[in-house]
C-alpha cells in the first residue's frame, strides 16, 4: 500500500476487519489499533459509561468486562451488585469474618474487621502495647503501665494527679507518693522540703533535721564571708559586715572614701582645699597637699622660681611661677618632645604656619630662629631674589594607553594628575641629569593632554652651572628626541614625539641638535648654529660663505645693465621704423585725397590719420567732412558747436586764420591757390605731410602748431562739446560706389 505500493500490510488476521487498504494499510477492528492492528485499545478509559453506575469496567484484551466493585456481589445474578452480609468482606465477598469479639467493633464488608482502640491484627486479636511508643501518651512526670487492650498513668514520687490529669510536685509540706505524708520542718528556716523523702533544706544561717538550728558564721572554719577591709557581726540565722574606718560599703565590698570625706563608713568630710590636695586621710581627714601647694588645708601656693635650687635647668627654658605650680617653657624657637627632655630647636621651615618666607625665598632653619634666603635658580642683588634660570617648554607624546587611566589625569587639580605627574617628572629629571648634570634645575610638568598621553612641561636650566643655557636645554631635548623611551614607575615608556620652543615646532626624528638648538634661541648677525663633536653653539660666519653671493651680484648686475640697454635700443628702432611707415601711409593717403579731403584732414594738426587715412581710400571716402550736406567746412560758434565757414575777402576762409586750421608745411598764395598744384583754393589751405613742423607759409611767416591744451581752452571744457548729426543714408553715394558693384556689397 501507499506511494507506488512500496509498503507491506503486516496485518493480525485476527485483529483486522478488512484487510489492507491500498492507501492507509491496515484496517483495525474497533477493539485493537496501529499500523499492524496489534495495540489493545482501552475501552474503559475511552468510554467511561460502558458499565452500570455501581459497577466497575476492567479492561481485557481486545474487549472489557463489567463487575462489582469490593464489598459488593452481584447476589442474585442479575446484573446489580449488593453489599456483603455482616460475616463477609472483599471482591464478590469472597473473604468471611472471623474477628475476635473482645478486640473487634465488628466487620467492614471491604476491609474486613474493624479494631477497637488497643488491638490489632487481622480479626483484632493482637494487644497494642501503647507504653512502647516513643510518644507516650502519659502526661509528664508519670509512669505508663500496660493492659491488655488498654493502659493507665501512675504519677511519680513526690507528684499528685490533679483535676486536669496532669502530675503537679507536691505542696511545701507534703511529700510521698501522691503526697500522702507531711513534712516536719522549721518552715521559718527552711528552703525546701524534698517530695521524695520529706527531707530539710534549711535556708543559709541555719541547720539541724527540721532547721532550727543558728549557724554562728563569723566563728565557721570558712570565715570568709566578709570581703577586705570589715569585720562579721553575727545575729540569729544570719551575719553582717561592718565596714573598717575609713571604708564604705558599696555593693558587696567596702570602698576606701574618696578625697573629701573620710571616718565611720566615709560619714565625715574634709576640710582640704581638693583641686590642691592629693590625699585627705581616710581614717584621720589630715589633709596631704599637691606639689606647689601648702598648710593645713592646702590653700598656700609654693614659688618654685624662688627657691634656692635652680628649679629648670636647660639652657634654652625659663622658670614661671604659677598657682600650685612651675614650668619651664623653652625660648622662642625651641620645644621638648617630653616633658623630661632638653629643649630643642624648632624648624620653622617645616611648617608654614611658623615662617614668613614666600615665593621667590625659602626657609632655612637657624638656632631658635629661621631666615628667609633666595631658591635655587635665585641670587640674591641688593636684597631681592633675581632669578637664575631659564625656562623652556617642551612637550612629549608618551605611549600609555589612554583607557589605562582615569579621565581625571587631563585636570591638574586632581590626586590622580599629581600622581602621574610626579612619576614622569622623576623620570625626566633623572634622564636629564644624566645628560648635563647639575645645569638641569627642574622639570615640572604641568598638564596632561589626550593623544596617547601628550605632556606638557618646564625644563628649567640653572645659570649657576650653566655657561650656556640654551646648549644644555639642547643636549637635554636633542637626547628625549631620540632615546626612544623612558622607565617610568619600572615601566619602559615610548616617546612617540617631541615638541619644542614657543613656537611649538614638532622635531621629526632625524632633527640634527642645529634644529632644536634654533627653536630654542636666535643667534646673532653674521653668527649661526655650528655643531662640533657633538656639541652645538653660536659661532661666527666664515667669509667663504658670502662669496657666492658675491660672485653672482658682480656678474649678474653687470649683464642685467646690457640687457635694458640692448631692450631700449630695439623699442627705439621698433618705434622709430613704425614712425616712419605711418608717415608714408599718411603721405599716401594724402597724395589720392589732395582735391576731396584736404580742408577736413588739415585741420588737426596732430600727426593723427584721420577719417580719410583709415583704411582704403574707396571704403572711407564716404566719410569725408564735405561728403555731407554742410558739415564740410565748419567752425567753432564760441559755445561748443561746429558752425559753417564763411568765406572773407581775398578768397580766404575765415577758418584758415583760426586755431583750427593747420598750415603744418602747406602754402597757397594769396589767391587761395595751392602751392603744389597751382589749383584755386575753394576750401582750406591743403597740407603737405613731408614739410616740417612749423614749415613758412605764405609771405614766409611760420605756420600755426595745434596743441591739445589750446582745443580744450578754446572748447571751454565747462560747456557741452556739440557736434551738427551728419545727414545718414542706408545705402552708399553714388559717387563712391566703384562700377559693377552692387550697394550690398560693400558691407
């Protein structure tokens, strides 16, 4: 059965109904179950109600069956169970009873006999003997005894059962079983009768049978009833003590009297002065006085100072008298540890309560006395501590681990800083002695900052054993730069840096003694930093080293001169040569312009081209003054406007006799006409470009020169500069159009 028939069914013929199903195997009848139908089912338990209310089901193999339970029998066999008769008891009440009569209450139909209190046993025939139990069940003070199915409780000798069944001792006078008899003692002088007997205890101070008997204490072999210092009065059935003179009873022992009172039982009190008394006499009250006191009653002060005998016998302490007393208190300046001692100087400089000094001074202790003298690294000039070292900062990158210590390191105000602090110092001044001795002064390390552990601190160089500062603080530093670690507190500690001077330059670890030597100090002028054998120090330039200088100034200067020379020479010629071909462009222009454009370009005489000499003569024709409308000749209206010329008498221009027109090296005769072409002058005078400046004109006089000053005088800078719009056209005259060419063209 199952997936491709790949299971057997192993099926109990017996216990399968319908064989194996091809899909689920085995098919079980109801009362078995499983994959081979082989697991018994419970019908019970499956189905509590298979059997009758008063019947119990027990399961069987492959089924169950129904039956009564103990103490029942189904009597007469039909189906309902009935209980036992009085002589039966058990399943199907099998089992008869059979119990003893006189041990037995009767017979339970499931249990079978029941047993009366004291027997035991199957039919009740056994005694229990309630006396063997551990807890028995007498009360205390009694006796278990016994019987057969039963016990009884005797109380003891000297005891008497009462009415709650409990054994009490029997009373003062009574004794005995159950305290039948009476006692016979003194009951005044007795402590305790005894229950058993009847025997008397008599109370202390008495004896006899029944106690009536005085013991006379103070006579007994054991006469040590009363403590020291008393006597024993004895009195019937007891004693006392009375106290010696001088004495007083406390508790249970006599006490001697205290300063002031003294006599029978301490009752009478003294006449001595007690701040000043050592001793009133118990017995008599004579008074026995303090050292320094005196008289009877110790009221008389002793002057030990006055005495014959020197009463303080230091060198250095003085006698005071005082009330019942001397002392010799030591000098100024001087103590005694103990009271016997000699008197000793006191070192002021040990507490700073006790001297003045203050920084720059320290204490140094004197005979009775202290004085207050200049620190190390300080000299004293004309009373005033100067100081005597010098300080430099240096700080080290130390490698500790940031997390081995408390933040409380970074704040130099905590026991932790203090702590480290005094460890790396010691370290340092240790190393730095060992490198220059006794020029180091002090290290004193200030500050801790994070960075692994970045120490901030003061090397101090001691002048008095310095000849150079700044050469010890070199070896000093130079030797933290490359020792490469320290012991600190029996640690080995990397130095991962160092950094040092006022401008706190980081020294790399090739840094030369030079380095640290010139972030320490400057030397002077035509000096620098030399190191010999180890040793570094300001020494003076040698000559050779300024000869390159030298040699490179002479040279250099010289060849600097030629070149601007040669520099100058060809911008002369440049400008020159470009002189020259301007005035042969000008000329040019001139020479194609002579009849049209004259009177326009003649009229500034700058040496500037003009309209008409820029560019092609075709392309600027067009921009020739007399090309249009009116604005060909003009002049000056005196308000900063260009006006039309008018023509005087003579044929001359009256613009030719201004400022304006320029007769640089041209002529015309006095009829206007031109000097170089014979023509007729209509217009301006015409220029001749070749002539020089300030060429004769006609009649021989020298011709006007034009200057930039004068136009703007003559312009009167403080009024508007106008000039008339010329009349525009889109498109070029025809005059100036050259044949075959379109206007467009010319763009």
């Amino acid at each position: 059965y199952g997936v491709n028939c790949s299971n057997t069914c192993n099926c109990r013929g017996r216990d399968s109904n319908g064989g194996c199903d091809n899909v689920k195997g085995c098919i079980c009848v109801p009362q078995w179950t499983g994959e081979s139908c082989t697991v018994d089912v419970d019908e019970c338990q499956a189905n509590p109600g298979l059997c009758p209310e008063d019947q119990v089901c027990v399961n069987t193999a492959g089924g169950y069956r129904c039956e009564c339970p103990s103490g029942y029998q189904d009597t007469y066999n039909n189906g309902s169970c009935y209980t036992c008769d009085d002589y039966h008891w058990g399943p199907n009440c099998a089992n008869e009873c059979a119990c003893n009569p006189k041990g037995s209450t009767g017979c339970n139909a499931i249990t079978g006999c029941v047993c009366s209190v004291g027997w035991a046993g199957d039919r009740c025939d056994q005694d229990v003997d309630e006396c063997s139990y551990e807890t028995s069940a007498c009360p205390a003070f009694s006796t278990c005894v016994n019987n057969p199915g039963s016990y009884r409780c005797l109380c003891n000798t000297g005891f008497q059962l009462n009415a709650d069944g409990v054994c009490v001792a029997c009373s003062f006078y009574e004794f005995g079983v159950d305290c039948a008899q009476t006692c016979a003692c003194n009951e005044t002088n007795t402590a305790q009768c005894q229950a058993t007997n009847g025997t008397c205890v008599c109370l202390d101070g008495w004896t006899g049978v029944t106690c009536s008997d005085n013991v006379n204490e103070c006579q007994a072999a054991d006469s040590g009833n009363c403590p020291s210092n008393s006597r024993c009065v004895d009195s019937p059935g007891s004693f006392r003590c009375v106290c010696d003179i001088g004495f007083f009873k406390s508790g249970s022992l006599c006490e001697p009297c205290d300063a002031t009172h003294f006599g029978q039982d301490c009752a009478s009190t003294c006449s001595c002065v007690e701040a000043n008394t050592q001793d009133c006499n118990d017995t008599t009250g004579v008074c026995t006085c303090n050292t320094g006191w005196s008289g009877t009653n110790c009221s008389v002060d002793v002057d030990e100072c006055s005495a014959a005998t020197e009463y303080c016998p230091g060198p250095n302490d003085t006698c005071a008298n005082f009330d019942g007393y001397a002392e010799c208190p030591c000098d100024s300046g001087f103590y005694r540890s103990l009271p016997s001692d000699n008197c000793q100087d006191v070192n002021e400089c040990l507490d700073t309560d006790l001297n003045t000094c203050s920084h720059p001074r320290t204490c140094s202790n004197t005979e009775g006395s202290f004085t207050c003298i200049c620190k190390d690294g300080y000299l004293e000039v004309g009373g005033v501590c100067t100081v005597n070292f010098v300080q430099y900062t240096v700080k080290l990158t130390l490698g500790y681990e940031v997390s081995a210590f408390s933040s409380r390191i970074f704040d130099n105000s905590t026991a932790e800083f203090r702590t480290l602090a005094l460890q790396v110092q010691a370290s340092l001044f240790s190393y730095g002695v060992s490198l220059i001795g006794q020029a180091l002064l002090s290290v004193t390390v200030y500050g801790f900052r994070q960075g692994s552990v970045i120490t901030d601190a003061l090397i101090a160089i001691n002048r008095e054993f310095s000849d150079d500062p700044p050469v010890n603080a070199t070896t000093f530093i130079y030797g933290l730069n490359n020792v490469g670690s320290l012991t600190i507190d029996q640690s080995q500690i990397a130095i991962s840096g160092v950094t040092v001077g006022s401008a706190q330059s980081n020294l790399d670890s090739a840094a030369a003694r030079c380095d640290v030597f010139n972030e320490l100090t400057t030397c002077q002028s035509n000096f620098e930093c030399s190191e010999v054998n180890g040793i570094v120090a300001c020494r003076e330039k040698d000559d050779d080293s300024n000869y390159e200088l030298i040699i490179g100034l002479g040279v250099g200067i010289p060849l600097f001169i030629v070149l601007a020379i040669v520099v100058a020479v060809l911008v002369y010629m440049y400008v020159k040569r470009q002189a020259k071909k301007d005035i042969e462009i000008q000329e040019s222009i001139s020479s194609r312009s002579q009849g049209r454009d004259e009177p326009f370009r003649s009229v500034f005489a700058t040496q500037m081209a003009t309209k008409g000499s820029w560019g092609a003569p075709s392309r600027m024709q067009m921009y020739s003054p007399d090309a249009y409308s009116e604005a060909g000749t003009s002049e000056s209206s005196g308000e900063g406007k260009l006006l039309k010329s008018r023509q005087t008498r003579g044929g001359r221009l009256d613009f030719q006799d201004s400022a304006w027109y320029d007769n640089f090296g041209a002529s015309t005769d006095r009829g206007g006409r031109s000097a170089r072409d014979g023509t007729s002058g209509t217009g301006l005078g015409a220029i001749t470009p070749r002539s020089p400046r300030g060429a004769p004109t006609e009649g021989g006089e020298p011709g006007s020169n034009f200057s930039w000053e004068y136009m703007f005088k003559l312009l009167e800078p403080h009024k508007d500069f106008e000039i008339q719009r010329p009349n525009l056209s889109s498109s070029p005259h025809p005059t100036y159009t050259p044949r075959n060419k379109r206007p467009d063209s010319m763009a």
